[in-house]
C-alpha cells in the first residue's frame, strides 16, 4: 500500500532495460505533444486578476475535440504568480450554466475567501476574494469545490496552480525561471469515449473514486518539453487527479532531489528515486541534467503496481512487460537544448528552516476516522454508490460545524483509516507530520503539508495551528481528496476562532 518507508526509498537496478522497447497500442502512433505551459499571471502588484469559469474545446486526441471546462483557458487555468507579504487579488466570473465553488488548495487565508461549498457562485455572478498571502513560498493550487460536484467539475478542467515566492527562496540558488527550468507539471488521468469525450460518473465510481485510463500532464498526453537547460530542472508536480495515487521514477532510474512539499521548502534537499503521490499532494523536485542526455519522467498507477505483491520493483517490471498496460507509457519527456543557460549552481545543502512546536506547546488534541461503510443494503446488489462516506461517523452536512478550533494554539490531530486510503486533507493551514503509517515519518514528508496519506486500517498524526479565522457562515473544511470520497460525503467543516 502507499507510502511504506521501503517503497519511497528504495533503489533498484535500472529499470530502462523494461522500459525500452515498450510500445503501448492505442498510442504507439503518436507524436509526443509538447508540454503546455500554463500562462504565468503575476498578481503580486495587487492588480485584480480577471479569471473567467468557462467551458471549452481542446483536442487532446488527434482530430477529436473534448468539451472541456477552464479557467481563462479552454482546459484548467494560467498559473497565478504571487509573493508572502502582497495581496492576491481575484475576480471570478462564472460564465457556466451551474454554480461553482473555487477553492486555493494550500492557501493560509481566512475562512471567508478559502472557497470552501458555502461560496458557491451563482451562474452570470462575480466573486472577489482578495487574499493576503501570509505564509512560505510554496506551490498551491486551485480548484473547484463545489458541494457534491468537485470531482466532475475538476475533471472537466476547473484547476490551476499558484506559487507563493517569498524572501527566504529569492536568496537561495534554485532554479526560477518559470517555463524554462521550473516547470508546472500538473498530472491528471482522464478517459475518453469513442468521440474523444471526458468519461466520468459520480454514480458508477467505485470505491476508490473515479480512475482515468489515460494520462493527462499539463492537459497534453505524454508531452515533451521540446528544450531544457542543460543543468538543474525544478518541476513543481501537481497530483491533480480524482482520486489516482502516482508513483513517478525517471526512465533511466537516475536520482533526483525532493526540495519541496504542500506548504513550501523542505529543510534540506532529499535524495530519491521513486516518489509516491496522492492526489492533492505537491512535490517539488529537482532533477540534474547538465550530463546532455534527456530524461523521462514515467508516470505509474501505484493501485496497479500494489496489485504485484512482491513490490514495488517487480511491480515496475510487471507492468512494463504487460503489453495492454496503457500506464506504462505516460511519461513527460525532457530533451536538453545545449545552446540555453543552464542553472549549474550546487543544490543548497539547507532550503528552509522549519520549526517544530515542543509538546508542551500542543494545547488540544482531536481525532478523526474515515471510514467507508455499505449503505443500509446489504444485500449482494449493494454497488458502490450505496457506500457510506464518513469521517466520525457523519458524512458532510452543509448545516452542521463538526470541529471548533482555537486561533493561534497548537493541536495534534490524529487521523486514521477504517477501510481504504484516503488522502487527508484540512483547509486553511500547513501541518507536520509527526508519525506516519504509525511510524517514523520520512524525510522527504516532514515538510510542511496540508494533505496526509492514511492506508487502509492505518493512522497518522500531526501537529497543526490555524493562524487566521472561519466562521460558521464561512467554515474551514477537513475531507478526503480523492474527490468521488468528498463528493459522497467523507468531509466536515469547522471553525476557528
Ligand atoms: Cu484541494 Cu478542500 O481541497
Ligand atoms: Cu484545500
Ligand atoms: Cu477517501
């Protein structure tokens, strides 16, 4: 299951003898796209930045064009650029014929401007929040949560990334410039019908939510950035499916470094081979590639390879020999251009400094259980649907607060899983991990994160403050991100005050 120790560390033979030679059918054809660029938006000036919900058409399959929904764009939204210490300032217009909720996924702002359900905007309205931006730098996103409907919504395109700069990360030497070695990398996975439509239903999902058949990075199928530097590369990679967990490696198994998690910079840079990630997650990476070859980025289904019981590197070799596993075949492939200036500055030995609070700082400590239960049918036609989604017992009720919190003060929240992993996740904060999995937390998690991985029968804990407030009017919410989970009711709100 995600996350063991084992899996985030190990390191195998490479696996490129597997992947060479590899074709998979239905796209063997295929000229790799080259990796869109979300448009930069700087909102650090203040200026209001217009962003307009809207459908759209975009041709991911050659010759067949997708209704999509975007933001500003025909799929998912330009990258809002902002700093700590400024004010980001957005105008939503939803132009859809259905409300929309748009959530800053990481953003430590109050209650009233996190987007949360309850800020659903009307069809033909406007919504202005203006966000003071308080916290780390760090890679964030934003997306649709509407009640009941966050997952179609987001499928459909209604997502886009923002990056916080701020002092600490201008002084230390990594590689900044945005679409030529610091790239968003947005993973998604998708299925298409026979006419090139997005195949997706809330009902028909099955217990682990609604899983794509093929890979979507950026919007494009197995891109290619045509150009690299041939030095350092940041990647800011998005989990932003429904509800797949990734596990991402590089084709010729070389080595890169994690330097950052949800809320901002790891302490030091972590060496790593395969990174698992669950969807909501943000990892940023760095990959070194001033030895002039090009590398790939291979994407994997970690639900397939956990079908392989001997782990993770079986699993690797058992999909990339099973000729019918589309999933062995996304990959975001980097060609290096030797004419561009490469960043060749040494990784920074400490990135941030990141301060724990001592136990006796912890003023409260709560816990939560997620839980998924047959519905009352217990018959042998009970689908899926019928699942119960619970956390304490209460599925997400618009008109309950579950938790009230207390500004400023410290709390542990212990979290755990009855049955399935789900991806916990709590609005309005960071938080640090302090056990995972019931053990030691890795390195590359003890960052700052706002979404923590539970597997089935299985807890972690945390340690976590709310700096800013929400209201019973305009709550926080903590739920599961595999988003068919928090559709179906695995979600609670509360306040802070
Ligand atoms: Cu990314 Cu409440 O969500
Ligand atoms: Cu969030
Ligand atoms: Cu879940």
């Amino acid at each position: 299951m995600p996350f063991s120790l084992s899996r985030r560390h190990f390191i195998a033979g490479s696996v490129s003898a597997f992947s060479v030679g590899f074709t998979c059918p239905a796209w063997s054809n295929m000229q790799p796209t080259r990796l869109p660029i979300p448009e930069l938006v700087d909102g650090t000036n203040g200026d209001p930045v217009d962003l307009q919900i809207r459908t759209g058409k975009r041709a991911f399959l050659p010759g067949l064009e997708t209704s999509t929904l975007g933001i500003s764009q025909d799929y998912l939204g330009p990258t809002l650029r902002t700093r700590r210490n400024s004010e980001l300032n957005l105008s939503y217009t939803n132009s859809l014929s259905e409300g929309v909720a748009i959530h800053g996924h990481g953003l430590h702002v109050p209650g009233i401007v996190d987007g949360g359900p309850q800020l659903e905007i009307a069809p033909g309205d406007q919504w202005q929040p203006r966000l003071s931006i308080l916290q780390p730098a760090a890679t964030c996103w934003y997306h649709s949560h509407t009640h009941g409907k966050s997952g179609e919504q987001v499928y459909r395109g209604l997502a886009g990334m923002i990056i916080i700069d701020d002092e600490e990360s201008d002084a230390i030497d990594l590689p900044s410039r945005y679409g030529v070695d610091d790239l968003p990398v947005i993973i998604q996975d998708r299925t298409f019908d026979a006419q090139g439509q997005f195949v997706y239903s809330l009902n028909e999902a099955g217990e682990d939510g609604w899983f794509g058949e093929t890979v979507l990075i950026n919007g494009a199928i197995a891109p290619l950035v045509a150009a690299v530097p041939a030095g350092k590369v940041r990647l800011r990679v998005l989990n932003g499916a429904n509800a797949r967990f990734y596990v991402l490696a590089f084709a010729d198994n070389r080595t890169f470094f994690k330097i950052g998690s949800d809320g901002g910079l790891l302490a030091e840079p972590v060496p790593m081979t395969t990174m698992e990630m669950s969807p909501g997650e943000r990892c940023e990476v760095v990959v070194d590639l001033s030895d002039g070859a090009s590398a790939e980025l291979l994407v994997f289904f970690e639900d397939e390879i956990d079908a392989e019981e001997e782990g993770l590197i079986s699993g690797l070799q058992n999909i990339f020999s099973e000729t019918n596993a589309p999933s062995t075949n996304w990959s975001l492939k980097l060609n290096v251009d030797q004419a561009l200036v490469a960043h060749k500055a040494p990784l920074p030995d400490v990135l941030a400094s990141i301060v724990r609070p001592e136990e006796a700082e912890i003023a409260n400590v709560r816990d939560f259980v997620l839980d998924m239960e047959d519905g009352g049918d217990h018959g042998a036609h009970a689908g899926h649907a019928a699942m119960d989604m619970t956390i304490n017992g209460a599925a997400m009720d618009m008109s309950v607060i579950n938790e009230r919190v207390k500004r400023g003060v410290w709390e542990r929240w212990r979290v755990r899983s009855n049955q399935g992993a789900h991806p916990f996740h709590v609005h309005g904060c960071s938080f640090l991990i302090e056990q995972m999995e019931g053990s030691v937390t890795p390195p590359d998690q003890q960052g700052w994160k706002d979404t923590v991985v539970l597997d089935d029968d299985d807890w972690s804990e945390f340690v976590v403050r709310f700096d800013h407030s929400a209201t019973e009017q305009h709550p926080y919410m903590y739920h599961c991100h595999i988003l068919e989970h928090e559709d179906r009711g695995m979600m609670g709100q509360f306040t802070v005050t």
